[in-house]
C-alpha cells in the first residue's frame, strides 16, 4: 500500500487495511479514466472489496476523494516540514535548505504517481468542495514556505530579502505548473527531476541581487 493514502497505521480508523486499499482504488481508477467516469464499482473493483464495503467508509465518490487528497498532502507537508527541519539542524547553506524541502516535496508526491494524478489534475475537476480542499493545501505550504523565507531572510539579511505572501503563492504557482506539467506527460515518477528547476524558482525570489 502506498504510503501517501495508506490510513492503517491510524487507530481512530476502523478496518484501516481496507479503507486504504479503497482510497487506492480511486487514485488508480482517477488515473486511468478521470474522476467523472470512475464509478463506485470501479473503485470496488480495483481494491477487490464489495461495493457494500465501499458504502460503509465513504458516504459517496466525493468524500473518498476528499479523503485520499487530505491524507496523501498532509503526508507530503509533514515530509516537507521534516526535511527543512533536518536541514536547518544540519546547519546547511540556506539554499541546500529551500532545495531539501522542495526535493521532498516532489520526491513524496514521484512516489505514488496515481496519487500525484489526483492531486494534481482530477482535484480540480471534482466540485466545489475540493477545489476548497486544495486552496486550502496550497495555504497551507505557502505558509510553510513564507515560515522557511522570514527565517532564511533573519539568519542571512545580506543574502536573503525579505517577501510578502503574495509573492510566495506565485512561486508555489509556478511550482505546481512545473509539476503539472510533468505529471499531464504520464511521468509523475520522475517528478524528482524537476527538483532543481523547482528549487530556482524560490531562490530568484529571495536571492538579493
């Protein structure tokens, strides 16, 4: 089971194996054939459970998906929380750092390539409530971002200048353009690529010059 949407190691989940192998089901099917025309037998199918078993986790199609979009980048943030954390331990030049937690960013999501398509492309297409879903996940990594950005541009003020909010969305933006991108080509594996073009992105932002 992949790690992004795999629940069983949580216990407030009830048949935590299955439930995982549902919300998998649905990345594979949203792969496959989008989420419009995956059906609930679909994602029975393909996680070899009943659709009564399907039934008796998620209300509908709509709260799997919010479902698996909630945990798989909750996984992806606290992977990236961790990495600037490692990084800032470490004592790494402060651009080593913007490039760790970008390189997990991308490296977590290349990691399920099914789960990267959701998140990515079959999101937007899934009604109001996910598309406030997914603003509310790209708040949450621009905060972590703008967090990262004051604290670079407090340790190396010769280095690093000082940005507002806005600015820092546009850089996410363009970030997650480049991984669309990628991932519209069938190739959310080798996200990992985009790691350094990714990570230029935020450094000519920040960079003095």
């Amino acid at each position: 089971m992949d790690a992004l949407v795999d629940p069983s190691a949580d216990p407030a989940v009830d048949d935590g194996h299955r439930r995982g192998r549902i919300l998998w089901a649905l990345a594979v099917c949203m792969a496959a054939k989008g989420y419009s025309a995956t059906t609930i037998a679909d994602i029975a199918r393909e996680g070899r459970v009943s659709k009564t078993l399907v039934y008796a986790h998620f209300r509908d199609k709509e709260e799997c998906l919010l479902e698996l979009y909630t945990r798989a980048n909750d996984t992806v943030l606290a992977q990236v929380r961790l990495a600037q954390e490692q990084a800032r331990a470490a004592g790494s030049p402060w651009r080593e750092r913007l490039r760790a937690g970008i390189g997990s960013y991308l490296g977590t999501l290349a990691a399920g390539p099914a789960v990267a398509w959701a998140a990515l492309v079959e999101v937007q297409a899934a009604g109001p409530r996910a598309r406030e879903l997914r603003r509310q996940v790209v708040d949450r990594y621009v905060d972590l971002l703008c967090e990262v950005a004051a604290d670079l541009a407090g340790q190396h003020p010769e280095q690093v200048r000082p940005v507002g909010r806005p600015l820092v969305l546009a850089a996410v933006g363009g970030i997650n353009e480049l991984m669309l991108a990628r991932v519209e080509r069938g190739e959310a594996g080798r996200l990992g690529e985009d790691v350094d073009d990714a990570t230029a992105i935020v450094v000519g932002l920040l960079e003095r010059r």
